[in-house]
C-alpha cells in the first residue's frame, strides 16, 4: 500500500521517471504548452513552479540549480529572461492543465499543460503556421498552374510536327 507515499512513480524506475519529468518540465518551458496525459502532467507540476520560482529568483546560484535539472542551456535562457519575470508579481500557480480528449491511439486521456499568459505565444505561433501553410499552398498552386500550361503547349507542338512529316 502506497500509504503517505507522495511521489507518482508513473509506472518507471526511478532513473526513467526523473529523465521523463526532466524532459517534459524542458518542453513545457521552450514550447510554453504541451500535450500529455493527466498523471505525467500532474507529477510534473511541482517542478515547473520551483523552476519558475529559481527564475524568479535570477541569481546565479538559481541559476545553476535550473542548469543541472533542465536539459538544455536554451530552455535556462527563455525560464529567467521571458517566462520568470512574467510572474514577477505571482505566488505560485503558473501552471494550468486542460483536459483534451481521448487519444485515438490506445484510448488515453490526454491534456494540454500550459504556462499562464501563454496565449499569446501560442497565438503567434499559430499565426506564423498559418502562414507557411498559405505560402506553401500557394506554390504548389503555381507549379501546378505551370505544369497544366506546358502539358497544354505539348499537343500543340505534337501537331504541328505531324502536319510537318505529311
């Protein structure tokens, strides 16, 4: 029996759910909203707001503490220059979680995890795929365009030389 017992083990040893914990808490971070399952996103709450509290903190002692969890340089960098001075005024409760549905794959429900006052990071990103999305339509729209009018001028060209060879 689990009694008193505050760590989920997630179904994984030690080693693989703290490696598992460290990648998700990293994603969060660089990406500011990910999509998991509700155990994972609720194990890793609680290190998403320690590592905002260190950003909060901005000396360099919170600094390295941040370095030797999250696993890379960048993800350390975006933590105390964007995301920890926006909760400047804020004691705790960074995170929000956001039931999604079911997974079509094994039927798992999933969530998205988000830092707050994401939206419009969020917004931005989906406005800049939006766009590739247009310009890439666009040209294979043209190409397309391109080849209808070549394969127009080809008979064309074909009939001529058969009125040539007669």
């Amino acid at each position: 029996m689990r009694h008193r017992r505050a760590t989920k083990k997630l179904g994984r040893n030690t080693s693989h759910r703290r490696a598992l914990l460290r990648n998700l808490v990293t994603s969060l971070i660089m990406e500011e909203r990910i999509e998991t399952t509700p155990a994972k996103a609720k194990a890793m709450r609680p290190h998403v707001e320690k590592m905002i509290t260190l950003g909060k903190r901005g000396d360099v002692p919170a600094r390295r503490l941040a370095l030797g969890y999250l696993m890379t340089r960048e993800s350390v960098e975006r933590l105390f220059d964007d995301i920890a001075p926006r909760f400047g005024d804020r004691n705790g409760g960074y995170v929000r979680i956001i039931r999604k549905g079911w997974r079509t794959g094994d039927g798992a429900e999933t969530v998205f995890i988000e830092l707050l006052g994401s939206e419009k990071v969020i917004e931005a990103k989906r406005a800049k795929r939006a766009e590739t999305r247009a310009k890439r339509q666009e040209k294979i729209k043209k190409q397309m365009e391109e080849e209808q009018a070549a394969a127009a001028a080809e008979p064309a060209a074909e009939e001529g030389g058969e009125e040539e060879k007669k």
